[in-house]
C-alpha cells in the first residue's frame, strides 16, 4: 500500500487498475487488485477491496475470490466500505457508510442507500432501490426492480446460532419488481400480504 498523488491522502495498492475519468476524493484506500471502470466517482473516506476479517466459527467461506470490481459509472460515497469479491455494477450507487461484503453482486443502476449493510454472497439484481439502514442477510437474492423501504431486515438462521454442522443457511428471496415498506415484518416464512392493483404494476411504471 502506497500513499498515491492523484487525490489528496489516497492510499494505492498494488496492482490497482483505475479507468478514464475517475474522480477519488480526500483520504480513500484502494486495495490491492481493485478495479476500477471508467467514469466512476469514489467519495471522501471510502475504503474499497478490503480483505474480510471472519470469526473462527464462521460459516462463511473464507475464499474470497476476484478482487473487487466497479463497473463504468459506478459511484461508491463516503465512508462506504466495499469488500474485495464484490462487483458493483455499471451506473450503480453506494450510499454513504454502507458496507458491501466480500462476493455480493450489485447490478446495473441500483442504489443502496445510507448506511445499508450487504452481506457476504447477496444478489441484488439490476434498478434496486434499497433504502437507508437496511439489512440483507448472507445468501439473500434481490431480483431487478425491488423496492426496500428503511430498516428493513432480513435473517437466514431461524435458530440463532444454535445448530449443527450440516444446517444451511438460506437467505431470502425478493422476486422481481416487489415492494418491502419501512421495517415492515411479513412473517416466517413470509407470507403474501396482497396482489397488486392492475394500476400500479411494474409495467406501467417504466
């Protein structure tokens, strides 16, 4: 890691790859391996490809993978945290302060929002719009165009730790264009709540 002069207080390591146009605000650390696509904007403070730290009894695979990948136009904002394994997607938008574990995969021209926290091995499909301090568990699948209103959570262990080797943890499941209102509990396993109106379907909001 080596103090860089392209942004004032940047910290570059090895093997960085930095695209045209890319604009880095004040005190940023890139890890070593990161890319970095055209035209995106890092923010001030951000960290980027930051190696996990995993508890010895974690069940998370500790392989982390490629390094961290931001596709053209991508914007990471300040103080947000994006792990080594990531790939955010072009266009897309990382509030400030949030936190995107290692091998989560962020699609085209979504958008997590302040303080959200995506966890390791999450989905999150094309046009999402996850709102502030929200919480996808590990594991979870976000298709294209959901909405996740604030504070939303979600869990993949019904037994809080207290199982055995062989249990699997399994993560939610957003389908495509559905709607999760501010903190909003649906029940385990969810449960469908309504259909929605003719009116107000995705395809006539496009």
């Amino acid at each position: 890691m080596q103090l860089s002069d392209i942004a004032p207080g940047l910290m570059l390591g090895e093997g960085v790859s930095l695209g045209e146009d890319v604009v880095i605000g004040s005190h940023v650390v890139i890890h070593a391996g990161t890319v970095v696509g055209d035209g995106c904007v890092i923010q001030d403070g951000a960290v980027l490809g930051k190696s996990p730290t995993l508890a010895r009894h974690s069940s998370a695979p500790r392989v982390v993978g490629d390094p961290l990948v931001l596709e053209a136009g991508a914007v990471v904002c300040c103080q947000a945290i994006v792990f080594a394994g990531a790939h955010i997607g072009e266009g897309a938008i990382i509030g400030d302060q949030a936190f995107v574990r290692e091998r989560a995969m962020i699609g085209a021209g979504t958008v997590i929002g302040r303080g959200s926290a995506v966890d390791n091995d999450v989905t999150v499909g094309a046009r999402v719009r996850v709102q502030t301090n929200v919480y996808l568990t590990a594991n979870s699948v976000i298709e294209d165009d959901v909405f996740v209103g604030p504070h939303a959570m979600t869990t993949n262990d019904s037994t809080m730790a207290r199982h055995g080797d062989d249990f699997e943890l399994q993560g939610a499941t957003l389908r495509r264009g559905c709607r999760i209102g501010g903190g909003v509990v649906m029940g385990v396993p969810a449960r469908v709540v309504r259909a929605v109106p003719s009116d107000d379907l995705l395809e006539n909001w496009r």
